[in-house]
C-alpha cells in the first residue's frame, strides 16, 4: 500500500501532459499516466521515473474519446484518488469522428473530462481532499448549444476548439456546484502557450516552456492556499473573472446533454 497522494493525468504524452506528470511525480505523488499509445506511456513513465527518482509512476490505457474505454478503466481501478487531471485534447485539422460517431474534438475535449470525472468521482470520494482540474484555455468562446458536434455548419478546427475550452470552463463551473456536498474541488486553468501538435493544428506556434505550461495546473492541483477553493478559473495561477460560468442555464443544459451521450 503506497504512502503517496495519488493523481491521474491525461493526455500525459503531450508536451503540457508530460510536464504536469513530471512535476507531480517531483512532488512525491503517486503518478499514473493517461494514454492511449502503449509506446509513447512506456517511454513516458520510464523519463519520469529517471528525471525524478520517483518510482511510483505508471500507466493507464485509455481512450479518451470513448465512453467505454475511460468505464472499463475506472472499473479496474482500486482504493481512493486525490488528483485527477484532466488535459487532453485534440485539434484534428478535418472533421473526425469517433466510432460511436461523435465528433473528435467533442468526444475528447470535453465529454472525454465529462466521462474521467463520473467514472473517477467514487475513487476522489476516497480521498480526504480530492481535486480536479480542467486544463482549459483563454482561447475560448462561441459556443454554440445548438450545434456541439458541428454538423450544422463548415468544419473549423479552431473554432470547434475554442467551443470546447468554453464548455470545459462551464463543465467545471458545473461539476464543482455538483461536486461540492462530497468536498471535491474542481477548477478550470488555462495552462500558458506552448508549442505542441495541438496549437501547431490551430496555426499556432507557442513562446512559453512545457514546464511554464505546466505551472497553473499543479498548482491549482497541490496549492495549500486553494484549499477548499472551487469552481475558479486560474491563469497564470490567479483567478480570473470567467464569464463563461455565469450563464446557469446555459451550463445547465450544457451538462444536461452531455449526461445523454
Ligand atoms: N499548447 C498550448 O499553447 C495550449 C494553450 C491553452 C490550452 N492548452 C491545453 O493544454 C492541454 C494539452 O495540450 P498540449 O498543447 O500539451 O497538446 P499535445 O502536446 O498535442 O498533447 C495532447 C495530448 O492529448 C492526448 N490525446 C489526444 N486525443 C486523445 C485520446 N482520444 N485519448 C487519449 N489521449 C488523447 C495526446 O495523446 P497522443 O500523444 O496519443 O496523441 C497527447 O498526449 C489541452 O487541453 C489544451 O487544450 C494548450
């Protein structure tokens, strides 16, 4: 039985993902690893494990675009969670589609953390102080209700993704009213620019380093001083006024369907 604090990250094979993981692990916590490319977790928990010393690092396959995939891992996980960390993200330059149908970056950017937060929430009960954090982003807006998986109009990668950072800042709003009664924080961040394939995809490239990007999400995920603190949204590792959140119905129905899926 570890004495560590345990967290979860995924997207951990990316560029933020791989420093969140790092700095946790540096952080004396019992790390796992989201992937859904057994190669890529292998040679990522491996790097953690020498840069930290940390040998309490490991991995889970998951697909976090399918519903079945983040269940079928949640139910062989065992014992209580502190930390889930919900990071990935994609920004395919097409429209895709997952095998159930849904649209890419809907399915993985937020009913993807929707799904890793239901299925995980009996583990974070477990634990005395559990959060989550929705790595989110400042490039966001325009959502549209009506029309989430972007079958009623022209594919635009960045324009579905900004879609989905807005509902990744309300699903957070959302979760920590629902959340709040079982003493599990839950906060959106955005993490800072950094160069990766899912700001290349939007055009972007990205000044500040993967461990500035990781920043704010370990932060909001270990800070003593934001104990008990939920349902902010965090740049830089100060709260930000986030207009998304306010609109209650709007997040309301936000929620309500992504329940239906
Ligand atoms: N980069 C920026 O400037 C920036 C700015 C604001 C916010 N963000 C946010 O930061 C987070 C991380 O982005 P990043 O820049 O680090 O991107 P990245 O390097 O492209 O990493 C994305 C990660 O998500 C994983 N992923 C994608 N689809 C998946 C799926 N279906 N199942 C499991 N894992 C999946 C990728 O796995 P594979 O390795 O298998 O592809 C990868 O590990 C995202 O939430 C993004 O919105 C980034």
């Amino acid at each position: 039985m570890s004495t560590r604090k345990t967290a979860i990250i995924t997207g951990a094979t990316g560029v933020i993902g791989k420093a969140i993981a790092r700095q946790m692990a540096e952080k004396n916590f019992r790390v796992f690893v989201v992937a859904r490319n057994e190669d890529k977790a292998r040679q990522t928990v491996q790097n953690i494990k020498s840069a930290t010393g940390n040998p309490e690092v490991d991995y889970l396959l998951i697909d976090a675009s399918r519903k079945s995939s983040i269940s079928e891992a949640a139910a062989k996980w065992q014992g209580p969670l502190d930390v889930l960390i919900n990071n990935a993200a994609a920004t395919p330059r097409r429209r895709e589609e997952t095998p159930e149908g849904i649209e890419m970056q809907f399915a993985t950017n937020v009913l993807g953390y929707f799904w890793m937060t239901e299925y995980f929430t009996p583990f974070l009960k477990m634990s005395a102080a559990p959060r989550i954090v929705n790595v989110a982003s400042y490039w966001a807006g325009d959502l549209n209700i009506d029309d989430l998986e972007c079958k009623n109009q022209q594919y635009n990668n960045n324009n579905i993704y900004r879609q989905s950072k807005q509902a990744n800042r309300m699903l957070s709003v959302a979760f920590a009213e629902k959340l709040k009664n079982d003493g599990i924080s839950v906060n959106a961040v955005h993490p800072g620019e950094v160069n990766s394939r899912l700001s290349n995809n939007l055009g972007f490239g990205g000044h500040e380093s993967p461990d500035l990007g990781a920043d704010t999400p370990v932060w909001a995920a270990t800070a003593i001083e934001l104990e008990g603190v939920s349902g902010k949204y965090f740049e830089y590792r100060r709260e930000t006024i986030c207009r998304f959140g306010k609109d209650k119905m709007l997040v309301e129905k936000l929620f309500e369907i992504c329940q239906r899926y």
